[in-house]
C-alpha cells in the first residue's frame, strides 16, 4: 500500500479538495451542499487518504485550478492521474475529454464518434460521471446535442456545470451574443 494523501482548499465555487498518491492525483472534489460534506465526500471516496499538507506539485496544482476557476486558459493536461482502476473505455473517453480547452466544448456524440464508437453517447456521458477528476478531467465540458447542459454528477448537477462553463466563458450553443454580433451601423460622431 502506498501513502495517499488529501487536502480542501477554498475557490470562487467554494471549498474543493484534492486526494493524490504516489504518482498522482487519484480524485478531486467539487464543493457540497453543506460545510463538512466535501471533506465527508473526500473520506468516503479515499479511506486509506490522510488529510495533510499537500507536497509541493499537489500545492502546485491545487493553484492552477484556482487560477482556472478564476478565469485563467490553464488546460491542466500536464497534472499526473493514478489511473488505476479506471476501465479502458473510461481512460479512453478521458483522454478525449481532457483535450478539450478551457471555454470549449464538445457533445457526447462527438466524444463517442472521436473514440470510434458512434452509438456509444450514453456510455460516454456514464464514464463522465463516474470521473474521479473532475475539473482536470473537464467532463463540465461536455454537452448532449444541440448544446443542452445534460447532466452533471457533482453537488448541483446542470446548475454547477454551468457556471463552470460561464467561468471558464465558454460558448454553448450557435445562437450570437452579444459580444459575437457585428453592428452594421456606425456609432454618432463623437463617440
């Protein structure tokens, strides 16, 4: 048995944590409904984890998804995973996801289709929720067909992975916003 450790930390979306091992993260945690719940949460998931101080990569990457969820393009496909355990489609379906930027989005379909599968969108959208990383594993980035949120595992469900998709300022559907739209008629002088 190797040593596993975890840590809660405070973000613009509330108190996360993460729990790593030997050669990586093993889980994070969106926040919960209730103070104490994401440390419960935690605990539950990872009962062989200590809660500690968290080594200098893990303190690393804990700043990185603060700085994501504050608005930063950090794509955090460089921070090392323990994937054991993990089936191999799952691996595969997060390896898709894990590719999609910061303020992008994809469907289940095209996660499917992208893995060869193209009848597969339900198991993709299981695998997603079954995500032990969410947020460096950015399931919130995938969307059912023509952009509708679809569900969402952590505490919150749609609503959660919607602001993380407004955070991170990602478009969601075709339809023009206001700073997409391009206005034919010159302003007054003087402006």
């Amino acid at each position: 048995m190797t040593f596993q450790g975890f840590a809660l930390f405070d973000t613009v979306i509330g108190r996360c944590g993460l729990a790593w091992g030997q050669r990586g993260l093993i889980g994070v945690q969106l926040p919960e409904a209730t103070p104490g719940a994401a440390w419960a949460r935690l605990r539950k998931r990872f009962p062989d984890a200590l809660e500690t101080e968290p080594p200098e990569e893990m303190d690393t990457v804990i700043d990185r998804i603060r700085d994501l969820l504050g608005g930063e393009r950090d794509d955090l496909t460089d921070v090392p995973l323990e994937l054991d355990g993990q089936s191999s489609f799952n691996l595969r379906v997060y390896a898709i996801a894990r590719a999609i930027r910061p303020g992008g989005t994809s469907t289940y379909g095209q996660v499917a289709a992208a893995m060869g599968e193209p009848g597969a969108s339900r198991a993709v959208g299981k695998a997603l929720g079954e995500n032990p990383w969410p947020i460096v594993v950015p399931c919130h980035r995938v969307l059912a067909a023509s952009g509708k949120m679809g569900g969402f595992s952590a505490n919150g469900g749609a609503e959660t992975k919607a602001r993380l998709l407004t955070l991170e300022k990602a478009k969601t559907s075709d339809v023009p916003t206001l700073f997409d739209l391009e206005f034919s008629v010159a302003p007054p002088r003087g402006f």
